[in-house]
C-alpha cells in the first residue's frame, strides 16, 4: 500500500484563517489577507476547532494518489460521499496478471493463504481464458464487417476485458486518485482511524493523516478517531484502548511514528 499527498490548497491554514476572519469581523475581500501573520493564522484555525465552526474549513482540499489496494478498499472509501474519485478501470485496463492484496491474518495462516493463493490462480486463469476467447470471437467478427486489423484489434481487447473482469475478486489491486477538502478529511479521520475499522482503510487513513498533518498541523491537529482527543463514541463496541491510540496519533502527527 502507498499513499502519496499529490495536491493541496496552497496555504491551506491561511486560506481558512482569511475564511473565517471574513465571518467574525468587518474585513473586506481586499484586505482579507493583511496582517494574516502566521500567529493569527494559527489561532483563528483553534478557534475554529475548538467552537466546532467546521464550514470554513472546507476552503482547504487535499488530492492524494492511492495504490497497492483492493477493490474491497475502493468500495469503502467510496462511501465517504464528499469527494471526487479517479479508479483505474478494469475495463480500458487489462489484468491479465493482476496482482492482488493479501489480508495479513491469511498471510500468516499457512493453510488459510494456500487456499488463497490457490483462488487467486483460478482467477487469473479464469479472466484469461475469458478474455481470449471473446478476443478471438470478437475480432473475427469485426474484421468481417470490414474494420481494419488495427482497429479491430483495439476493440475486440476492449470488449473482451469488459466481460471478463467479472471473475476479478475484491483482492484484485487497484490505484485511484482522491480528493477531499478538510472537513470531509476530519470525517473520514474520525470513523475510518478507529481501531474498529476495516485493517486496509484504517491503513490508508493513518497514511493520510500523518501527510496532512505534516503540511496543516493545525488544521489537522484534533483529527483522528474520537478517543485520540477525547471520549470513545463507539459505546459498548469500544476496544478498549484509548491510552494506546491517544498516544500513537500524538506520535504520528509528530512525525515520530510510521503509520504503517
């Protein structure tokens, strides 16, 4: 898994400080920006924070590119509805030896991952299989309706990996690009940072974190599950560790610990 900050809001604590001045004081847009020292940048982010003011944050957007993930991940984070998403298609894109993401507890259970190794060879076969024989029939056809060879190659390949990826699994790698602006961010942290989170997407969340903490600390500096600052909202389903993920989100957004 790799995560890579691509983008950001240039300034992106100034542009929501300029936000936020413009909403408590009698400034005009054209001196929104004077005397935005990076004190009062700072503390008009806390003060934002901390009276729960979120819509001014979301001025700030942050792309990251993301690979090394299943298509399991693709469903999840597709969920988090306010952000814009670029996948590689499985039907422009041909897999014909897809590479595939192995769940840690199968990667240590020998018999678990034989049986697993094993699915995934089938479905490699299988979507080859599939992809060749639709290829031939497919460019058969289009070369007798009169298409060149090139042309018909191109489309008969396309048609054929259109069908045929249907027998890809949700281990299946994929790459993406995402854009979120921070409040989004600060949502996704919240339930996706928790302990009780799916293995892979908390990975990628704590990922994200520490990149946007390195370049944002103050935006981002109250971000993560809810027990890292506070009380855990997950109720009875609490793991019971607050102590421990208080600490290692202290760390990770100090840059003193690896996220993954």
């Amino acid at each position: 898994m790799k995560v890579t900050l691509i983008a950001h809001s240039p300034e992106p604590e100034k542009v929501i400080a300029a936000a936020a001045k413009l909403c408590y004081s009698a400034s005009d847009i054209d001196n929104l920006l004077d005397n935005l020292t990076p004190e009062k940048t700072t503390s008009f982010v806390e003060m934002l924070s901390n009276i729960g003011h979120e819509s001014p944050i979301e001025h700030a957007s942050f792309t990251f590119g993301i690979e090394g993930v299943s298509r399991a991940l693709l469903a999840q984070i597709t969920r988090h509805r306010i952000a814009s998403f670029s996948v590689q298609s499985q039907r422009y894109v041909k897999n014909k030896n897809f590479t595939f993401v192995t769940p840690p507890e199968i990667e240590n259970n020998p018999d678990a991952k034989e049986v697993f190794l094993k699915s995934m060879n089938d479905s490699i076969t299988a979507y080859n299989n599939i992809a060749d024989i639709f290829d031939k029939n497919c460019l058969g056809e289009y070369t007798n309706d009169g298409m060149d060879e090139k042309s018909a190659k191109t489309k008969a390949e396309k048609k054929a990996i259109e069908d045929a990826r249907f027998v890809l699994p949700n281990a299946a790698e994929t790459k993406m690009v995402v854009t979120m602006n921070a409040r989004s961010l600060h949502n996704f942290f919240r339930l996706r940072c928790c302990n009780r989170a799916q293995w892979e997407i908390k990975a990628v969340a704590d990922e994200m974190l520490r990149l946007c903490s390195e370049v944002a600390p103050t935006l981002f500096k109250n971000a993560g599950p809810s027990c890292a600052t506070g009380a855990c909202s997950e109720g009875k389903m609490s793991c019971m560790k607050m102590n421990e993920m208080k600490e290692f989100y202290k760390e990770l957004k100090n840059g003193k610990t690896d996220s993954n």
